[in-house]
C-alpha cells in the first residue's frame, strides 16, 4: 500500500473537529479544510485501500425507503435513548444504521459497529456528525464515506480518539463524492468526524462504514495473573501492589466495590479505600485488563498495625516484636538468624560478628558443619567458622585461616602434612617418595 499522509489537512480541520460543536466552526477554519480536500481531492494518488463492499452501500443510499428513516430519526431525541457510556441508540434494520441527532459532540456520537453502514445526512452547512467506533486490539482498518454521485453536498470525515486528538490515515483516496482512508489502530474507541465538504446542502443521503482491511483481530481472552497485594493494615487507606501493566484494579468487601486503582507501564497500583478496616478483615482484589478479562481473585486479609513478625518492607525483610525491630541474632523456633544491628535487615551469606565468621543460608538460616561456597568451609556448632586443624568422622582435615578447606601439601609450624582432595589428611602412607607418619607428619 502506498503510504500519504494528510497532516497539512488534519492541521487545518483542527479548529472545526476539536471544538465539536456547530457554534464553534469558523468559516475560515472550514473553508481552509474545503479547499485542502479539495486539492487532494484533484493531486493525490494513493492506491485504493481494500475491504469495503461498496455496492452495497451504493444500494442503501438510493433506497427511498433509507431516505424516510433518516427524516424520521432528526428529532424526538431523549436522553434515555443514550447509553451510559455516552453513545447514542440507533434503530437496526439488517446491517443499515440511521443516523441520531443531535451528534455534533464525542458525549452525543452515534455507535458505529464493524461492519454495519450508518445512513445520515448533512442538515445545515456546517453540521458535523460524530459516529464512535471500538477497536477490540490493534489493528488496521479503512473507513469509507460514500454520496450519490448527483448529490451537491460532499462527504468528508477525520479521526479522532477520545481525547479529540487527531489520527494520521496511513492511505487515503478520493473519488467523485467518495472517501476512504486506512488507519493503523491501537485498542481503544475512536470517533469519525464527517462533515459536508461541498458547497451546498441539499439533505442528501450519505453512508459510511468501516472495516479490517486483514484478518478481524482474535479477541484477547486470557485474564490477567492475580493482582500482587502489599501488607496492609488496620491503620490503612491506600492499598498498594502490582497487576497487568494498564489494567483496573477492583478492591471489593463483601461483594461491594470500595476501590480502584489504575496500573501503570510498570504494573504499579494504587487504590484508595473509604476507610481504615479491622484486624482479620478480608478484601478480595482482581485485575481487568483493557479487553475485559478479569484475574483471579487475590484475598488480603488485614493485619495488625503493631507489626509482629517477619515483614517485607521494599524488598527487605525484618522482624518485629510488638513494632519494634529486632536486631542482632534471633531465634525463631530454633533456626537462628542474624539482623543487621542498625537496620534490622535480615542478612544472608557471610555475616561477621564479634570477631567471628558465620554463614547465613539464602533464607537466612545459621549453618552449622560443612558448607560448600567456592571452598569447603566447616561451621562449628555455634556456626561461628573453624580454623585450624578439625577431626571430624575419623578423619583430620585442616582448614585455612580463610576457613577455606586445604589440599596437597601444607606447613603447620615446621611440620610438612599432606591432605587428599578430599581434605583428608593422609597417614601411615607414602605421598611419592616422600613418608607420612602415623600422626600425618612427613618423616625426614
């Protein structure tokens, strides 16, 4: 597909589009976005973008039966005709849709599904009509305007999203009362905005549809993972945690919602509670993502604000007890740990303290007899690390004052030893030409 794009019109159309509504279009702004259309109208050659059936949008424009329905639809509007969302009803005949005024405004556009043609009409020079369209998932799509070719009115559109931005088409091609543009879409809802580009109004019919140009795009069905809590207590109000990166985080007590929460780029979420809980209280949180699926449910119960206990905070872990920060070593139901003595961290790997070296497994568990970290090491009952010679299921082996294990030959004081690689101190034996003694010395 050749690629053109229409900024230099989109610029100049602003001014009409982005207000929305009729009072607001100047006549210069519109005849600036005339004379622009008009121009590419007569330059621009851009291959046709694909997917319309165009013949039978032809047909329902030169139905008189189509006619009539639009001159029935022009009033008598009323609120309760409009969805919650702000989309407007529309009566369905087969796959034609009839336009409902008033539509100058995003809050008063008509719904246009895939597919489906929506029949309106221009009722005064400057009317502009707003049809809504939603994108399950990214995609790329063509939308085409159509009037009879013995119509003096023209029909025009741009795209906006919610937000009135404009959408660059990737293609776009204008025939004889005819426009059709391709636009390369994320998920979201989108706004056509069609006006009368010609030089006067004669209530004629006009149709417009849009449709994938490729294959309609799979819905996304898979829920998101369970939304991840942070600890929250009976002094909170805002609950924290992760989910989906863009979803929306529901916070529900007995089947009541008390709070949301957008996440952002990153899966952070917060979400704000009408009220502190009481202790055992239990919230239940999911996550939606943007196609609707819904997570499985994470259940937080809420816990005391005088912390007890092993607690993350940032990523580290302390213990408290009755709030206050343990320190140093601690003992929980016989497995000693040791707490940083200023900040209370749990720590893990070699720790030294008191002159002495001790090994902290990764859950920061002490370790007591061997221990393998690059070098064989042996920890004494109290886990403090041995040096120096250590007999241990009949055997002698001598650790370094590194505490690392040795091997081969070493010196202990004038005496020359030798010990296997598996550290084992050899004895009454001949190490090459050389003669060890019962007591592992090498006799001279």
């Amino acid at each position: 597909m050749n690629l053109k794009k229409i900024s230099s019109i989109l610029a100049l159309s602003s001014g009409i589009l982005l207000l929305g509504g009729v009072n607001a279009k100047a006549a210069s702004s519109y005849d600036s976005f005339k004379e622009q259309l008009v121009k590419e109208k007569a330059h621009v050659q851009v291959e046709k973008v694909n997917g319309f059936e165009h013949s039978k949008l032809e047909r329902l424009l030169q139905s008189q039966q189509s006619r009539d329905l639009l001159k029935s639809q022009k009033s008598g509007v009323s609120k309760s005709q409009k969805f919650i969302n702000g989309y407007s009803t529309q009566d369905l005949t087969g796959n034609g849709i009839y336009e409902v005024e008033p539509n100058d405004f995003v809050t008063e556009a008509d719904y246009l599904p895939q597919g489906d043609i929506i029949l309106g009409t221009f009722y005064h020079q400057y009317d502009l009509d707003t049809f809504a369209i939603e994108i399950p998932q990214s995609a790329t799509i063509a939308i085409s305007g159509l009037m009879s070719t013995t119509s003096l009115s023209n029909i025009g559109f741009v795209l906006t999203d919610e937000f009135d931005n404009m959408i660059d088409p990737i293609a776009i091609q204008f025939d004889d009362h005819q426009m059709t543009a391709g636009y390369s879409l994320s998920r979201g809802v989108y706004f056509i905005r069609a006006l009368n580009i010609g030089d006067y109004v004669t209530n004629d019919v006009y149709g417009l549809a849009w449709d994938y140009i490729d294959q309609t795009p799979t819905p996304d069905v898979t829920p998101p993972p369970a939304p991840q809590v942070n600890r929250f207590d009976d002094n909170d109000t805002l609950l924290k945690g992760k989910a989906e990166p863009n979803s929306t985080v529901e916070v529900s007590l007995n089947d009541m919602v008390i709070g949301t929460g957008i996440t952002n780029a990153s899966g952070d979420f917060e979400a704000y509670l009408p009220s502190t809980y009481s202790v055992g209280t239990v919230l239940n949180v999911t996550a939606t993502d943007q196609a609707g699926n819904t997570s499985a449910v994470t259940s937080v119960t809420v816990v005391s604000s005088i912390l007890n206990g092993w607690i993350v905070e940032n990523g580290k872990t302390y213990h408290y007890s009755n709030g206050a920060k343990d320190k140093g070593w601690y003992d929980d139901a016989g497995s000693w740990f040791f707490l940083d003595k200023k900040t209370g961290v749990k720590k893990t790997g070699w720790v030294s303290d008191g002159g002495r070296w001790y090994y902290l497994n990764p859950y920061g568990v002490m370790q007591t007899g061997w221990i393998y970290d690059g070098a064989w090491y042996y920890l004494n009952s109290n886990g403090s690390m041995k040096t120096g010679w250590l007999k241990d299921g009949g055997s002698w082996y001598y650790l370094k004052s590194s505490g690392a294990m040795a091997k081969g030959w070493i010196q202990v004081g004038t005496k020359w030893y030798y010990l296997y690689n598996n550290g084992k101190m050899a004895h009454s034996t001949w190490i090459g030409k050389y003669k060890i003694g019962a007591d592992g010395a090498w006799i001279r």
